[in-house]
C-alpha cells in the first residue's frame, strides 16, 4: 500500500521545478511551463470558503501565484504508473469535453516516493464573484456563454457540469471556461434548476430583468443544442416548487421563469396560444363555484372517441375541463383530433407522443410500432398544428393538485409511469410537496392509486371520494386507446363541491376508426387493441 503523502505546503520549500513533471495540457502548444507552475506551488496556499474566490471539495488543495492556480488532489495517493495514468486519462476527457481552458496543464509533483496529481490553469475571474462586482452590463453575454457550455455537455455527452457559479471562471478576454476537474452524471436539469433557486435568492444585487435575461439564454442555448425547447420548459416547470422567501424573490424568480417561457409569437405561425380559449385561469380548474370537471387522457387521434366523449361532456353539461396529453400517436385522425381540441374550452397539456410529433420524430422510449405512427403522423400534420402541439405546457397546478401526462416523480413530466411498482414513490413525490392529488395519463388504465393515514391502496370503482385520502394518483383510462380491458372511451368527472371522482367508459363507433385504421395500412394490432380494450 502507497504511504500517504505528507502535506504539500510543508515540504514545497524544499522542492524544486525538477520535482515536477508535465504530462500535457488540452492544447498541447499551450502548455504551462514548469518553472510557472512551480511558482504557484511555492506560492500562496489558499483556503476553500463557500462564497470566496475558491471553493471547492475535501482532498483538494490550491495554491496561487499572481498568473496561476495550481490544483492538487491531495486524497489521491498512487505509485507512478497509476499516477500517469490517472492524469492522461483526465486530460484525455478533458479535450474530448472541451470546455477547459486551453491551457489547462495536468502534472505530477514527485517527493521522495511521493507523488501528487494536480493540474495548472490560468488564474481566471470566478463567476459567483463576477455577479456581485463585475461589469453587469456583460452579464447577458456571460449568461450565453454559461448556458453554451452547460447545455452543449449535456447534449453531447448526457454528462452534467457542477451548474455552481464558483465552477466557472472568466479570462481577461471574457471567454468563459468550466473550473471543476470532474463532470457527473445526466440529471434531467434537476441540479441546473435547484442552482438557478440560489442565485434567485442570492444575488439581491440583480435586478429582474437580469434574470429574465438569463432565462432567456438558457432557453436559447436549448433550443440550439437540442433543437426544440421542451428542456427549457421542464427547467421552468422545477422552478414551480423552489422556495422563495419574500416578494422580491417571487418576483426576480417569475421573471427567470418568464424567460425560460420567451417566444416571439406564441406559436411561431400566429396560431391561437394553447389555452387561449379557456375563461376559467388553469389554477382555478378544481376550485368549487364552477360545476364538474372533465379530466380526459391519451385520445391517440381517435376521433370518434373524441367526439363521443365531447358530446358526453355536454350531456352532463360539463363546461370545463383538462386533457392530460397524447392527442397524436396511435391513431389515425391526428390533424381533426388537434383542431377539435383546438376550439375548445378544454386545457391542454402536453404528452410525450405528442412532443414527438411537435419536434420531428420519436427518440428512446418508443416502440417500433410508436415509432412507425408517429413518422406517418409528422407530414400530416400542418406547420400551425405541430406549432400548437409544440407550445403545450407540461404541467398544470392549483391549490394542492398537479396535473400532468406522466409521473410526479418523473423530470421530464410526461415519460414516466404510475403503476404498482412506483405508484408508492410518486404518492412520497406529492407528499413532499404539499400536493394532495395529481391527474396523469400514460398509462391508459383507469383508477385511482391513494395514500390515507398510514395506508396505501388502489381503487378501480366507478367512484371515488377523495374526502379523507392525504394523497391520490388518478387516472381517467384513456379516449382513444383504453389498456384495462374494456372496449369504449374513458373519460373522468370530478365534483369540487362533493370531492367525488366520477370514470366512465362509453360506447362509439370502434369500427369507423379501425376502417381508418386499415386504409392507411396501420399496424394490425392498433385495430386489434381497440376490440379487445387492451
């Protein structure tokens, strides 16, 4: 076993350049020059305080000179093979990441049989730092810059850089360049969002129009490393459930989120806004005054269980109502199904065929057979109604409920599922968060998982009372495609007076879609899910 090395600051008096040895820099014609490193190392060794200009984990020393920082991972104790290895190995990610400083130099610091890796970098100006005392006329620019360099790793490499300011530094030119020596592992932007909470409540200093400036960045540099703006819209949805302590907070934090929601035009074609039709605010939805409240799921351009549902809807004389997402995919009428939906007092919110159809086709997740529908979907969609799926929010909320296409749990709002296996985490999700019950869709099976008191059970009755349950899951099943084996569409009534869910399953005309179905030469088994309701 390797002894552990002594403190470095107690022996570099006694060191000299020849003790260090250079094993590269990302650019390799930029590389520090020995004696240069050796100066910081013979320098100032600096302490690690949260908010001052270094900070940084146990095991990590700095030592400074007026040009340099040198970086020591003092818990890493190796012989010299593994050493090297260790360092060409960091340097080799390094290049490969590129967003370093150029001249990033990793080396080995030798005593006697000890042996040290660290690394020299260019003393650059921290980013936390520049947000209280540099110029904040270029904070638009920096906000670019940051957002670049964040959202261009993750793009490429599903990899996350630590998103804290004291992680980033500026040069004297302004070119911006990550600090950290590791990156971690692909979050879905929770750690991005939680840091944008921080500085929200941290940098009093900034005005509201600074933050909606850095919403406005982080939303650019997404929609530019990967070509649409979902990630930009599920950082704004987090934003929802950080805290705030006081209405100047809630106030720089609205306009982060405004940012974070900045479009040109709503739709990009002059189309109406999703939910432009709708007199009742979304929040308002479940809140008593208004009649019952129609929560309808997974349609799956399925137009004449659409159009059954809608008509059922003005049976009870329901005049408000939400769709959990999924108008596309599956079936064969999505164009007519979106221009229904359309002219609507419904709101709407945003699934994950229908984000596939929006954005040019469907990614991991997808079945061959999903797939095939949703190619065939795309070019019949016309540019207004795919800009309308485009601009459909993930999420909506009230007082104490959520709703959604997929699971509370899940980051990107309409991928994961609630069923027997993860209904328990997503009952601890709300339970975390204040939220007594959330409506989802996805899984196209009608019920209701529930928390009351210390039990946790599940509920696929024609009703449901709500009254006395802590938490609750709830499913409507779905129009267009139910899975829980009964032919028919699904739908759910919910009464704010009496807290009763309501689910139906009616009739409609099965065979008039599986006709469509059949013309347009669709998988078989679309046609034999219909008939068998599953």
């Amino acid at each position: 076993m390797t002894t552990p090395p002594l403190p470095l600051e107690h022996i570099a008096h006694m060191l000299s350049p020849d003790n260090l040895q250079i094993i590269g820099a990302l650019v390799p014609g930029q590389a520090i020059a020995t004696d240069d490193a050796f100066k910081a190392l013979t320098g100032e060794k600096q302490e690690l305080v949260h908010g001052e200009s270094f900070t940084g984990r146990p095991g990590t020393s700095i030592f400074l000179s007026p040009t340099l920082v040198l970086k020591v991972h003092s818990n890493l104790h190796l012989n010299q093979k593994n050493s090297e290895e260790w360092a060409r190995k960091a340097l080799e990610s390094e290049r490969n990441y590129g967003v370093h400083h150029p001249s990033k130099t990793w080396l080995l610091i030798h005593y006697q049989d000890q042996i040290w890796i660290g690394n020299a970098t260019p003393l650059l100006t921290p980013l936390h730092q520049y947000m209280i005392h540099g110029d904040h006329r270029r904070l638009d620019a920096v906000f670019g810059d940051y957002s670049t360099l964040y959202l261009g790793v993750a793009e490429r490499f599903e990899k996350m850089l630590d998103a804290g300011l004291s992680n980033f530094g500026l040069d004297s030119d302004g070119s911006l360049y990550y600090l950290d020596d590791d990156l971690y592992n692909w979050d879905d932007f929770s750690a991005l969002s939680s840091a944008l909470g921080v500085w929200v409540r941290q940098y009093e200093n900034l005005g509201d129009e600074l933050f909606r400036a850095l919403g406005q960045a982080i939303r650019a540099a997404v929609v530019t490393a990967f070509a649409d703006n979902h990630w930009a819209t599920v950082i704004q949805e987090h934003l929802h459930d950080l805290y705030t302590g006081n209405d100047e907070q809630r106030a720089r934090m609205k306009a982060l989120s405004d940012g974070l929601g900045s479009t040109t035009d709503a739709t990009g074609t002059g189309a109406a806004k999703p939910g432009a039709l709708n007199s009742l605010p979304v929040e308002q939805l479940f809140s008593p005054g208004h009649g019952k409240v129609a929560i309808l799921a997974d349609i799956h351009a399925n137009l004449p269980a659409l159009k059954a549902v809608l008509e059922a809807l003005a049976h009870h004389s329901v005049s408000y109502g939400i769709v959990l997402g999924d108008i596309v995919g599956y079936g064969p009428h999505p164009g007519e199904c979106i221009d229904l939906l359309r002219r609507s007092s419904l709101h709407i919110i945003k699934g994950n065929h229908d984000h596939a159809a929006a954005t040019g086709g469907a990614r991991e997740g997808f079945s061959a057979m999903s797939r095939w529908v949703i190619d065939w979907t795309i070019p019949r969609l016309s540019d207004l109604q795919k800009a309308w799926l485009r601009e459909l929010p993930l999420s909506a909320r009230g007082e104490q409920w959520l709703a959604l296409h997929g699971a509370p749990q899940d980051k990107s709002f309409f991928n994961g599922y609630v069923y027997r296996m993860t209904f328990e985490d997503n009952l601890d999700n709300l339970s975390s968060r204040n939220i007594r019950f959330c409506m989802h869709g996805h899984t196209h099976l009608s019920g209701v998982y529930y928390r009351k008191g210390k039990t946790d059970g599940h509920s696929m009755d024609a009703t449901f009372d709500l009254q006395g349950i802590s938490h609750a899951l709830v499913c409507p099943g779905s129009v267009g495609q139910p899975r829980g084996g009964k032919t028919g569409a699904e739908f759910a009534l919910f009464d704010p007076e009496t807290q009763i869910f309501q689910f139906y399953n009616i009739e409609y005309d099965i065979q008039a879609t599986i006709n469509d179905l059949n013309q347009h030469q669709f998988p078989p088994q679309l046609a034999a899910r219909l008939l068998q309701g599953k």
